[in-house]
C-alpha cells in the first residue's frame, strides 16, 4: 500500500455535536484541520459556540428536537448528504492528536470493518487517569453503514442527542489502537448535572426495556450484563472495586479515588430511580 500524500485531505468528515461549549471547541477544532469536512450540529447555544464554529472553517448546523426521534447524531446521518466514506463523531471536550490521525490515514484506506471502537484518555479534576477501567466508544462508521439504535423515548427522554446509544452497524467492528483525549474543563458542576441527567435516562430506559424484551435483540455481550445488572444493590460498589482495585485505579492517586466514588455513585443513582420509578408504578395501580 502506497503511503498517504504528506498534508492530504482524510476523507472522514467528524461531526461534533454541541450544545453551548465554547470553553471546549477552539482546542477541539484546532485538531481537525487534516479532515476533508468538519461538522458542528449545534442543540441551540446561547454562548459563542456558533461563532466559533464558523470563526474555524466549520460547517455549522442548528438542531432542533420535537421530542421524537431522530435526535442529534441520527438526524445528521439522515438529513446531511455526507461526501467521505467515513464519520467519526467526536465530541467538543474530546481532542484528536498526530498518531490518531496518522492510524486513520493507515488503517481506513483498506479497511473491511463498517465501524471502529475508540479508546480514549480520560482527565478528572485536571490529571490523567491512566488506570482503572478503559473506557471505549463506537463513534467512527463508514458512510451508510448504519444508524445509532433507536429508542422509543418520546414520553420520557430530555436529552436531545444520542449518549448511550451505540451505532447498529451492518458489518464487522474493529478497533483502533491510538487513543483520542478526554478531558471536560467545565468542571465538576457540570460533570455531576450531566450524570444526573444521565442517570435518569437509563432508569428511564431500564423500565421500558422491562417491557420491550425484543429491543435486547441488537444488544453487545456488555450491553446485555449492564442493564441485567442495573437495578442490583451491588451493582456500585463492584463497579468501584473493580475499577479502583483490580484495575488499579488507585495508581491514580486523589483523583483516581474521586472519579472512582463519582462513577459509583452514579451507578447508584440510577439504582435508586428504578426503585423509585418502580414504587411510583405501584402506588399508581
């Protein structure tokens, strides 16, 4: 295989989902100056993330969601005519580095595979947690190759993008050995908002995939153990075991416990909403 053209164009176009981050997108765009298209699919900001999108040479889109599907991922796949053969979705607090890009324009040329798992480099509170458990998402696709899962939330969900819905994907998934940054700089505020929200969410979902066993059916291995294991008391506190202990988590120092007891918590957050939801219903009959 000939070796790629110094300074060519990757044929990905990355889409970046917002919703008012102009603290994280300069450092995210400033990456992305080697793809052939960079999309910015913006929830509606009140702060400067349209300008910044634009001020970078980006092409900037406004969603709005009615509440039904599709919500944000999945209605620029549907409504954007896409001209490269691959989509990565990379998020405005996530940031991409030489050997990532270098792997891409190795690897995508030749590739088989309909998608690739992504590793990334998680930060909390400002230090980089190199221990604990690895954490991974589905976020590069080729074109065409699928959609993210669809969900029947619209009476219950508030979050207008696709968080925990993975790509339903064709073909057979790699995985990618460069690592892409992590690393929110909004603060705790913010992280323990958005895990509240998040929290909900999959309280949320679990009541309805109580109800709709068939929606198992495109589960991975991982999804099937999470959401069997959600509403059990357990559940927290072996997460934290095994992240802060087994994948010595503890290496991390203060920040490695913090993130350690935070994760935990959400997990036990959302085994107290399905408790909660689950008396409601009760009560209710």
């Amino acid at each position: 295989m000939a070796a790629p053209l110094p300074n060519a164009k990757i044929p990905v176009t990355v889409v970046v989902p917002v919703k008012n981050e102009e603290r994280n997108l300069p450092k995210c765009l400033s990456r992305l100056g080697r793809f052939a298209e960079v999309v910015v699919v913006d929830s509606g900001s009140t702060d400067r993330t349209e300008a910044i999108a634009r001020e970078a040479g980006a092409e900037y889109l406004l969603f709005k969601w009615d509440g039904h599907f599709p919500k944000k991922r999945n209605w620029v796949l549907l409504h954007r005519t896409f001209q490269t053969p691959w989509i990565l979705f990379l998020d405005a607090d996530e940031y991409l580095d030489e050997s990532f890009v270098r792997e891409l324009e190795v690897t995508l040329p030749n590739s088989t595979h309909d998608g690739y798992w992504i590793y990334y480099s998680n930060f909390f509170m400002g230090k980089e947690l190199r221990h604990g458990s690895p954490m991974r998402k589905l976020a590069l696709i080729r074109n065409g190759a699928g959609l993210y899962e669809r969900i029947d939330e619209n009476e219950w969900s508030k979050l207008d993008m696709e968080v925990h819905e993975h790509p339903v994907l064709k073909g057979s998934v790699g995985q990618l050995c460069a690592t892409i940054e992590h690393n929110d700089y909004k603060g705790l505020h913010a992280y323990i908002a958005r895990h509240n929200d998040y929290s909900s969410w999959e309280a949320a979902r679990y009541a309805k995939l109580m109800s709709t066993p068939e929606a198992w059916s495109h589960f991975t291995a991982v999804q099937r153990k999470k959401y069997r294991s959600l509403a059990r008391w357990w559940l927290a506190p072996a997460y934290f075991v095994h992240s802060y202990i087994v994948k010595r988590g503890f290496l991390d120092g203060c920040a490695g416990l913090a993130f350690a007891i935070m994760k935990a918590i959400y997990f036990f957050q959302i085994r107290l909403k399905i408790v909660e939801r689950q008396a409601s219903s009760t009560h209710a009959k």
